[in-house]
C-alpha cells in the first residue's frame, strides 16, 4: 500500500508512556465521482523494543467505525517482551481493520486503516479488501508527491505525563464491560482456573485485569466453595483436568521465538565455562537475619556480583560487532526469571551502588511487572551481566547460555549440606554452592573468571560489605 499514509502511533505501558513516530508522506487518492481527495492512513505494526520483529495483536480495544480522537488506545500488541497499548497521532476513523486478535504481523506491515472522515470509512474498506487494486488505480498525481521519510524520523520525541492509575472492575476501553481487557496471561489463567473474567477486578493499568487479580478471584472461588460443600468421605479425590493436551503441536509465542532467535544467536559466539565451590554459611546466616525487613536472596546474590565485577570490569564488558569490546560504564545485573510461554531478564541498574534494602524492593516491584508484561525496554535489556538460579529448585549445578551482547552469564545453583575436610585435618560440615559461569572466551579469558569467581567467593563467605 505505498499510496497510503502510515499513521504514528504511541506505545504504552503503564504507569509511563512511551512516544515513537512511524510516518511515511501522506497520499490523497482522487475519488473520480465526487473529484474529492480522501485522505487514509494505514495503522502498521510498530517496533516496541530493539529486538522485535514481529508483533501479536492482544486485542482490538476500538472496533470498526469507532471514531478516535488523538492520543486514544486503539489496539493491545504483544512484543516479545511485553504487552503495550497503542495510541493514535490522528483523529479519524477506524475503518477497517486488517489483523485480528491472535493475528500475527511483521514489524511495519499494515494492521488497520484509518480514515479521515466519516465519509471515507467505505474507501477504507474496499482498499483493505483489495490492496492490489486500491495499489494499481491510484492517480498519476499522487504517485509524484515526494518522499518525507527522514523528517519524520528526525522528529522530536514527545514524552507524555502518566497518567493516574485508576483501579476499577472494567477497563475504560471495554466499552462498558461488553469487552474484557486482560493481559494474555490473565486470560490463560482464567481459563486453567475457571475463573470467570467478567467477575473480576482488574487492578492492573487502567484497570486491566492481571494475573494476580484472576488468583485472588480464583482464592476467594475455593474459600467460598469449601465452606459451602460437606466433608469428603475418606480416600476420595478429585483428579485435576489436564492444562495441555498431549500429541498437539502448538507454535512459538511471541516471546518464545524471540528466545529461539536469542539461543541460536549465542551459538556463534565461542563461549568457555569456568565452576567455583563457594561457603554460604555467611551468607544465609545475613539472610536470616535480614529477611524479615524485606530482604531477597537474589538481591544478596545480585549486589555480591556487582561488587565482584566493579573489581573485574573486563567479566562487565561485551562484544557485539566481533572487532571490539566495550568495558560497560554501569554495572547492571540482569537475572532470568521463568514467566508464563518464556522467560525474561528484568534488570537491577547499578547494582553495585544500591544498598540492599532498595534493591530488593526493586527486584520484587521488576518480577511483578514482568510476570504482568509490564515491563519497559530499558527494565528488560539494559544488563551488562546476567544471573541464573535454580538453587530454589534443589538444583545443584547446570551451566546457562550466554545472552547475545554480553560477557557472561552465571548459574547458580542450591546451597546444599556439605562434608568437608577442614584445614587442622578434621572432618566438618559446611553449606556450599556450585557457581558456573559461561563467558565470551573472544573477551574474557580463563584467568579472568577465575579471580572474579575468588572475588565473590571471599564477598559471599564474608558479606559484611553487603549491607553497607
């Protein structure tokens, strides 16, 4: 369709908004009976993170003929990331849209039509239906109106004031409950839950129902349920119904196949790995100590492997083009967390300047808004060292694989009851991890994780200086 105008559109994901301009040169086809010029914009797929090359349609929140003032969300697009609502740069209608929820489409394609009147809704339509000839008839004219591609690339980005998170029981899109706006997730949920969604509270952004508000609902069902129904007769049980059905092939999510791309990536990369035994009696004596003022282990874990790297910069650098490496100015410790269909690495920024107490809120505030897919780019993609735990699954040692356009990437598994022979000869116990790091052996070399990893150890085995 290139006699049509591609409109700009804002991505957005609450509590901030995000503005990027997509434009190419307006083209006003000549309507022959009315010797008119209609004015239609194609509504494309934006590109809502560096990494994204297509984008899932979640969900329409404005149907056909709805007339949209500037700054109104028309669609929910699923990145490979996150969910983010859509706004208009233009008033119009929304004449026809071209990908449905579900749907699937590159970065740039056409997704919707937009019509400038009224009036036009029915050209849109007929262009939508037929683009090729929509493409063929457009007017000599018109073909000639030159191209203005880098002065809307040049364009100044505006930045949106947030707006205030309004907590109510139906999104203000849902066109008075009739539609239900949910993160995928929470639908997903629902569904394995039997929660029905129009009974639930959504406390999300704008009211969106999230996942926790489809558990909270999911509780309250069985609290209900359990005071209601008489005692089960001894040894009987309900078998719980399967949440997958076996022998189905089921395609890549949207974060799924950014995650394949990633690993198939990191193949070209020549990575070596490197394993340490580290003591946590420390360590877990400090955790036990400060858990209750809100203390996580990954913060602890987290803010030790800052300030290991702040004395190794080279285990913080990275390689991109293969030529050259870059010693990262900031540390930021990006850690693997599991999420419903994918995974995903929030980032704690300067890890190895926060004191631990605000880390750990940080981490919990970035696994709530992940688990949410509310998490924006630089809360996602900013890690210059990444962290992987499966110690909380009694896992005792795996190695990981290098995110592309990092360092390293460490796997951390379970603290674990260990016999040990102490320095005097006798027979000890003490609680131990395994710690394996994979690094980019073009930049880091074995000496280099090897006195990083003595580093942490003597940190993690002494952790005073991780409360300062």
């Amino acid at each position: 369709m290139a006699h049509l105008l591609n409109t700009s559109f804002v991505a957005v994901s609450s509590p901030s908004l995000r503005r990027g301009s997509f434009l190419r040169p307006p083209f006003h086809p000549r309507r022959r009976s009315l010797q008119v010029q209609a004015k239609i914009r194609e509504i494309f797929m934006p590109a809502l993170s560096s990494t994204m090359t297509e984008g899932k349609i979640v969900s329409w929140i404005k149907t056909e003929g709805d007339k949209l003032a500037k700054g109104e969300s028309v669609v929910v697009v699923e990145s490979d990331k996150a969910d983010m609502d859509v706004e208009t740069f233009y008033d119009g209608y929304l004449a026809a849209i071209m990908v449905d929820e579900g749907g699937v489409a590159p970065v740039g394609s056409a997704i919707a039509l937009l019509a400038e009147t009224e009036d036009e809704i029915s050209v849109a339509k007929s262009r939508a239906a037929d683009p090729s000839s929509a493409s063929a008839s457009a007017s000599p004219a018109s073909e000639k109106i030159p191209e203005n591609v880098g002065a809307a690339t040049a364009a100044p980005v505006a930045v949106a004031k947030a707006a205030p998170v309004v907590v109510a029981s139906t999104h203000p899109a849902s066109e008075g409950g009739k539609r239900i706006v949910a993160s995928p997730y929470a639908k997903k949920l629902a569904k394995e839950l039997n929660v029905e969604l129009a009974t639930v509270v959504g406390t999300g952004p704008l009211g969106r129902i999230v996942a926790k508000d489809v558990e909270a609902a999911a509780s309250a069902a069985v609290s209900v349920s359990d005071a209601a129904k008489p005692v089960s007769a001894p040894g009987s049980s309900t078998k719980p119904a399967p949440s997958l059905e076996l022998g189905t092939t089921v395609p890549f999510t949207t974060m799924q196949g950014a995650v394949s791309r990633n690993m198939v990536e990191s193949l070209a990369v020549p990575t070596f790995r490197v394993g340490y035994t580290i003591t946590t009696d420390a360590l877990d004596a400090l955790y036990k100590k400060i858990k209750s003022k809100g203390v996580t282990m990954t913060a602890l874990l987290a803010k030790a492997t800052a300030l290991a790297l702040a004395k190794h910069p080279v285990v913080n650098s990275s390689c991109r083009d293969g030529k050259s490496f870059t010693y990262n100015s900031s540390i930021n410790i990006a850690v693997a967390v599991a999420i419903d269909g994918g995974l995903i690495t929030p980032v704690l920024q300067d890890a190895d300047k926060v004191d631990i107490y605000s880390l750990s809120r940080k981490w919990k505030e970035l696994v709530d808004k992940a688990r949410a897919k509310q998490l924006q780019p630089q809360e996602y993609n900013t890690g210059t060292f990444t962290l992987s735990n499966l110690g909380m699954f009694g896992v005792d040692r795996f190695d990981a694989i290098l995110p592309p356009g990092t360092g390293a990437i460490m796997a951390v598994g379970a603290s674990i009851p260990t016999v040990v022979g102490t320095k005097d000869g006798r027979i000890g116990k003490k609680n131990q991890m395994q710690v394996n790091v994979t690094a980019d052996h073009r930049v880091i070399y074995g000496a280099d994780l090897a006195t990083f990893l003595q580093t942490l150890a003597k940190i993690i085995e002494d952790p005073k200086d991780l409360t300062l």
